[in-house]
C-alpha cells in the first residue's frame, strides 16, 4: 500500500506513567515524568511538505531525516488503534524509519508493529535492537523476530555492547556477538550492523575492530558532544573517524531524552515572549540546523499530534532567532537542576553539558 492511500481519520493519544519528583525550574515547578498522560484533546493542523531523505552510511539504505522512535508504556500499549494511526499517518508523511524495542516495561513491541506497519512493510526501514531473551540463541532470536516483522532480513540492527575491557559474561552488552551479527549480515538477513554508544571510548575498540555501517548516539540542544569550548577535541575526533569510514549518523534524545523534555517544555513556555515557541520544533530545527552531517534523527512520539509538530520542523526547518534565544534561556536554567531530575542510569549525560558561557552553537558564532 502506497504512502498515499492512508486517510487522516482521527486524533487520539498515547502516553502514560509517570516518575514523580518535583523541581522549581525557574518560577514554575516542574515534575520529572518518565511518560507522560494521553493526550485527546490537542489538535494540531496536518503539515504539508517532503520530508528531506538521506543514506545510512556508505550503505545505500535511503531513509526519512526524521525516524519514528517507538518507545512505549502500558499506557501507549492500551490504544493500539490510535498507535496504529500514528504510524501509518507518520509513513503518510515521509517518515520511513521505524526504531523498535522488541522488549520494554515488560511489553512486547515487534508484534504489533509488525501488524501496524504490514500494508507497507516491504516499503520501511525497520531498525531493531537485537536482545535474545527466554533463553534464545541471537540465531533464535533473530528468526523470531522476522517472523514477527514478516519479512526475510531486517535493515539495521545494533547490540547495546560495552567496550571489552567493561562487558561482563551474562548481560546484555555481549561482545561476542558482534561476529553473529556480522555472519547475519552474510547470510543476507541484515543489511546493517551498527552501535548505540552512551560512553565515547566504548566506541573506539569496535570501529577499529569491526566494519559498522552505522553509530547512533545523544545529540540535542543540551547534551552532546559537539561544544565549541574545551569539550569538543575527542568529539571531533570521533565523527571525523565515522565521516573517514564512511559510517552512518543516527542520532537520538533530540529533545533532551525522556526525563527532561516535559520539565524543559515547561521552561519554553515560561520564558517565550511571543507565545509562539514550539519547545519539540525548536529542538528538532537546532539538530537540523546544526554542523553535524546527521544521517538521520531517531525521536520518540507519545501522543497523536507529536507527529505532525515534529514532521512540520523537517517541512519547515529554518530555526528563528527567538527560538535560539528561548533555547539558551533553557539550557542556562536547566543546568542548575537538571542532573537531579535524571535518573540515575542517565546522569551520565549531564557529562556532555555546554559551558555556561559558551552559545556559540545557538547563534551561529563559532
């Protein structure tokens, strides 16, 4: 079924489940929420444009600027017909990557993906993680997850593996299975083998040791590696090593991760003059907008209108000055409070805070 032949027909939500723990952010508390509740009410107008297309890499595998990033909750999980319409209203729009979970907050993803996405599944990218649980072999494992996708290989596939001097015998960053997936590919049942990275030097050993097709790693307004101060020497390193292999770049966390978007959403809102700032289209048009020659962009959407905010950034992506002036406003108050609304397998990102002083990247200055 071709992109065109979905209808719009409605507008529900996805989105629940919530962390609590309270911050003043400024003059408005702020709560920390993992998830956030469904949403039915907001109505956002359906853009209209063409979604800019990109290849992973030197892999030739063409793919949407913008990915769907399918994290889900027991609340999401409650509205599949609302779920399903968002992604098949996404794939309506451009979006042909679909990054999937097979396994979170105890809920199964590939299934019904694999029945959102069946009328055009010969037609997206689907990008896996791949985590042999109940006792699966990868082999097993990664049988049954075509076997959920209906399809014969899938396109990109990672393993969240820690460097080999860090990577323990019985979780799930297993070294030794990178040479699985590699044989995968052989077969012709990968297109292509890539890493999330969270650490910088767990990264090195792997792209000097095996031949990845693609790394995907944070990079928003608030955390990455790209500042122009005294943080930016191994950053750069590494991206021209990625850029001289010819591997792909697939970022995520475009808008502060999970933790932090809503607590950062509520900032924008409070210092916006206009009125007018979309805190999700400000994040997307400073990564757009940014130096990096970003492949493409992994974002998580929860409720129905996220994906007609988020796509209208890639049909309209020129960032305004009052949207770089709300965003340093942003950054300069979140650094105060922010490392403690993270939890704790996440505090690791306030290492790649910006200096204070330092808005370079904001306003084009460097």
């Amino acid at each position: 079924m071709k992109r065109r032949e979905f209808i719009s027909a409605s507008a529900s939500g996805a989105l629940g489940m919530g962390l609590s723990g309270c911050s003043n952010l400024g003059g408005t508390p702020v709560k920390y929420a993992w998830n956030q509740p469904m949403d039915f009410r907001t109505k956002v107008p359906k853009p209209q444009g063409t979604m800019p297309m990109a290849k992973i890499g030197k892999t030739g595998i063409k793919v949407s600027k913008f990915g769907f990033g399918s994290h889900t909750s027991v609340e999401i999980a409650k509205h599949e017909k609302e779920r399903m319409w968002m992604i098949r209203e996404a794939y309506d729009l451009g979006i042909n990557l679909f990054d999937v979970y097979e396994k979170e907050f105890g809920l199964f993803q590939y299934e019904p993906m694999g029945r959102y996405l069946a009328p055009m599944i010969n037609d997206v990218v689907i990008s896996i993680s791949l985590l042999p649980y109940d006792g699966r072999s990868t082999a097993q494992q990664l049988e049954n997850d075509l076997r959920l996708f209906g399809r014969d290989y899938i396109d990109l596939v990672r393993i969240h593996a820690l460097g080999p001097n860090r990577a323990t015998t019985g979780n799930s960053d297993k070294w030794e299975w990178w040479e699985d997936l590699f044989r995968f590919k052989e077969q012709g049942k990968i297109r292509a083998v890539g890493v999330p990275i969270h650490v910088l030097e767990d990264v090195y050993p792997l792209i000097d040791t095996y031949p990845l097709d693609f790394v995907i790693f944070p990079y928003n307004f608030y955390h990455n590696w790209t500042w122009h101060g005294m943080k930016t020497d191994n950053y750069n390193a590494l991206v021209k090593k990625l850029n001289e292999k010819e591997i792909g770049v697939i970022t995520m966390k475009p808008f502060a991760g999970d933790g932090l978007a809503e607590s950062f959403k509520a900032l924008t809102a409070e210092f916006d003059d206009t009125g007018e700032i979309n805190y999700a289209k400000a994040c997307l048009r400073y990564t757009i907008n940014s130096k990096l020659n970003i492949d493409t962009t992994l974002g998580g959407m929860y409720n129905p209108y996220y994906v007609y905010e988020n796509v209208d950034a890639y049909f309209n992506p020129e960032i305004s000055d009052e949207e770089r002036k709300v965003l340093k406003k942003v950054r300069r108050k979140a650094k105060i409070v922010a490392k403690y609304l993270l939890p704790d397998h996440y505090k690791f990102l306030e290492n790649w805070v910006p200096d204070s002083w330092d808005d370079s990247d904001l306003f084009g200055t460097v």
